[in-house]
C-alpha cells in the first residue's frame, strides 16, 4: 500500500512538472513575439553608417577616443529583435557622443553662457530673448534623450533574453516531467506488479531420518 501511494505521487509530481514546462514554454514564447512586436511598431530602420568600418571611420574623424565599435552591422536593416535593438543602441551612443565632442552627460553643463560654453552656473548662462530663463545646453539634452532611447532598447534586449530563458527551461521542465512520468508509469505497471507479486517457494524434500 506504502509503495502504492509513492508511485501515483511519483505520476502527480510528474504531470505537475510537465504542467509547469508547458506554462514556461507558453509564457516565454508570448513574451518574446510581445518584445519583437513592439520593437516593430517603433519603425525602426538602421542608418547607412551602422556598420563597423563606417561607424568606426566616423569616430576617428570626430576625435572620440576608447569607444566601443559594434561588430554586428545594422545599417539599412528593419530593427525588430532584441539583439539588433542593442546593437542599434550602440551605434547611437557613438552617434551621441559626436553631437557631444565626446562629453558624457555628467561632463556637460547644464546652461550655456554668452560665448556657447557650458556652464552649471545659471547666473553666468545666457538668457533667452523671448522666456528670458537662462539657455539650456542642447547637446546635453541630446545626450539625456539618447540615453532614454538606448535605455528602452536594451531593455527590449533583456526582455526577450529572459522570455528565451523561459523557453529553454520549460523545455527542459518538459523533457524531465516526461522522463519522470515514463519511469514512474513503468514501476506501477500491472505487468510488473503481477512479476513483484508472484513468489516462489522453495520446495523442500523431507529427509529419513538415520539412526
């Protein structure tokens, strides 16, 4: 009776497992087809300078020095997966950092003074003729809209590596609850209860007694 409990928990557990796999595989493959979906609805589409040779060419005419130049090319391509998002993200941080003379967001001034410097000193920034506020540093405001965008797409890229890992570990959840429920279904079998069943008694033969 004990081991009769064992084996239909064995089957249960099993077909729980099998049940999650099958939910892993669901989620995860919903959730990749949402990350490529909405990455396509953005119309995105690759510049002719995304490639290795002409992004790299485009920084060493701008003076930028240790940028990291993507080895992947994109240019003229309809971006729609979290891996061409992230390369994409990549060659817009180059692109940003030209606009910027290769200043990162922290290294600019908030304002701009009379003589087009940057400056965080709102006193010393020149005033606008029509709002009278002081002038905003634009290539700051560029970098800070960059960052967003660039932000959005690797977060697209973590997205749809997490809803692969979903995938690869339903399958796997899957595959195990399968073996486990071919293993269980085999012990409680009624052929192989029948064998278990059956014993053999030994036949003993009575011996004369000697005197």
């Amino acid at each position: 009776m004990k081991s009769r409990v064992f084996n239909y928990g064995g089957i249960a557990a099993a077909l729980i497992v099998i049940a999650f796999g099958i939910g892993a595989l669901v989620m995860g493959a919903n959730g990749r087809d949402t990350v490529r979906t909405n990455i396509s609805k953005e119309s995105i589409v690759g510049t002719p300078d995304m490639t290795p040779t002409a992004i790299a060419a485009e920084a060493k005419k701008a003076g930028l020095k240790n940028v990291d130049i993507p080895s992947k090319s994109v240019a003229g391509q309809t971006i729609d997966t979290g891996g061409e998002a992230k390369t994409f993200a990549e060659y817009m941080r180059i692109h940003a950092l030209e606009g910027t003379g290769g200043q990162v967001y922290a290294q600019m001034g908030r304002y701009l003074d009379a003589k087009g410097k940057a400056t965080n000193d709102e006193a010393a920034a020149a005033k606008d003729p029509k709002t009278g506020q002081p002038v905003e540093n634009g290539a700051r405001n560029l970098w800070v809209t960059e960052t967003a965008l660039s932000t959005a797409l690797n977060t697209s890229y973590f997205a749809e590596n997490v809803a692969n890992f979903a995938i690869v570990m339903g399958a796997a959840l899957l595959l195990t609850g399968i073996g486990f429920l071919v293993l269980t279904l085999g012990l409680v079998s009624p052929k192989r209860r029948t064998k278990e069943s059956e014993v053999v008694t030994p036949v003993t033969t009575g011996v004369p007694a000697t005197s």
